[in-house]
C-alpha cells in the first residue's frame, strides 16, 4: 500500500517519519497518526503554537488589557490534550 505524499507535505518531520517507518517495517500510519496528534497538541498548548491562537491574543489585547502570556492556554488545553490519545494507540475493536 502507498501512501499519498499530500499527508506530509505541511510537515517538516513528514519525509523523516516516512523513512522511519520505511526502516523499521512499520506502516506509516503507525508512524503519522501519533506525529499528526503531537503536532496539533503542540499548537493547543502555546500561544505561538497555531494562528488562531495569535489572532485571539491580537483581539483580546485590542479590546481587553493584558491578552495572553505564551503558556496560558496550557491549563485549559492540556486537561483535554491528556484525555486524548492517538488513533494509533487505541485496539483495533475500540475504533
């Protein structure tokens, strides 16, 4: 099975977990799927971490006082980001 390059092309890490995955005979999938959740956990967690983020914390400060600081998102996400898991992860009859 091949797997379609369009999957990496937004993703510096892409081409390095392909040739992992290629190099220990593990399906890509096994390899992208937690890649995919860490990265988008990684925008959730930080001010910097997504453009959504950055554009909140630019209305705020117009509108409100202080805005953001670089970790304040981080109580609220990651409550939720720990009760997530990988596709990959979960058993094959759970999904």
């Amino acid at each position: 099975m091949r797997l379609h390059r369009a999957s990496c092309q937004y993703s510096a890490q892409g081409p390095v977990a392909l040739l992992l995955a290629q190099r220990t005979r593990t399906a890509a999938t096994q390899v992208l799927i937690p890649l995919t959740f860490l990265a988008t956990l990684g925008g959730s967690l930080t001010l910097i971490g997504s453009s959504t983020n950055v554009v909140a914390d630019a209305l705020l400060r117009e509108h409100v006082e202080p805005g953001f600081q670089l970790f304040s998102l981080t109580p609220a996400a990651l409550p939720v980001a720990l009760g997530q898991r990988p596709l990959a992860a979960c058993p094959a009859g759970a999904r």
